[in-house]
C-alpha cells in the first residue's frame, strides 16, 4: 500500500494502467529530489555497476575505440567501485581520445561511455541531474534489448522490473 511520501503512477497513459514514458522521466526526478545522500550514492553505484557490464559490450568492435581507450574502458569498468572522480575523468579522457567512430558507435558502448559520463560527472560535482540521466540511461539500456511504448512505457516485464529496481533503491 502506498503511503504519502511514495510516487505512484496511476492509469495515466490511453488505457487504465498505462504508463507514459515523461510520467516515469517525472516520477524518477521526484525521487532523485528527494532521496538522500546515502542512498543516491548507492543508487548510482549500484546502477554504474549494472550499466558497465562486458554483454553490452559484446558487439562494439575495434573500428569505435582505439587499444588505449579500449585499455582505460577496461580499467575504468574493473575499478568503478574503488576508482575516484579524477582517476575516472582520466579515464573518460583517454577514451574520448581513442574514439575512431564516426557517429555510428556501437549502441551498447553508447550507454557504457554516457552512463560512465554522468558517474563522473557526479562524483566531481555531486549534482543530482548526473544521478537523474544515469536512471534515464538504465531504462534506455532495457528499451534498447527489450524496446518499449512510449504510451505503455512499464508494459514489458523487462521494463517494470528495472522501473521497480529504480524506485525500490531512491526511497523518499
């Protein structure tokens, strides 16, 4: 049962039970808002830790990074946990260095290097927003195996179950 400090969609899409994609993009802002400290570092680990993983990786290639940004991706991936924001923003720099694609990288690799982005950026600047698009990049990474209706956005069980892991880790 819900309570007062709880985000709860309610039948908000074209049918009873639908749920709109910008009414998850809204409920998760309201939860990054109001969580605190502790729990929005949690969160963001947990959630960096899911989006680094090697399966997303799996079909990225040699033609999107070069040896030595393939090397700091690694590093940075094995060391996410421990790694500070400096030894990470050297990393992301040396990544951003080696990119050999031109507009076409590999999707899975997309999500890795923008969800490490905003990991960075928050543990730099400690602004909620990075911790906010990391949420957005975790629900794009199960759209991206498993595609969602914007107007039915929760539908999937993929999608619901990722959308409760994000709510459950963010109490108010």
């Amino acid at each position: 049962m819900p309570t007062e400090t709880d985000v709860v969609i309610v039948g908000a899409g074209h049918y009873p039970g639908a749920v709109r994609y910008h009414e998850c993009e809204a409920a998760i802002r309201e939860l990054v808002d109001a969580a605190g400290e502790d729990d929005l570092r949690t969160f963001g680990l947990s959630t960096i830790t899911r989006l680094v993983r090697a399966d997303l990786l799996v079909e990225a290639g040699e033609d999107d990074l070069d040896e030595d940004a393939w090397a700091a991706l690694t590093t940075a991936r094995e060391h996410i946990a421990s790694a500070d924001a400096t030894e990470l923003r050297a990393h992301l720099d040396r990544i951003d260095e080696g990119i050999l694609a031109e507009g076409d990288m590999d999707p899975g690799l997309l999500i890795v290097l923008s969800a490490l982005e905003h990991w960075t950026t928050y543990r730099e600047e400690q602004r909620r927003g990075e911790l906010y698009e990391l949420a957005i990049r975790s629900l794009e990474e199960v759209d991206y195996r498993v595609p969602a209706a914007l107007d039915d956005f929760l539908a999937t069980p993929e999608m619901a179950a990722e959308y409760a892991r994000i709510t459950e880790s963010l109490p108010a």
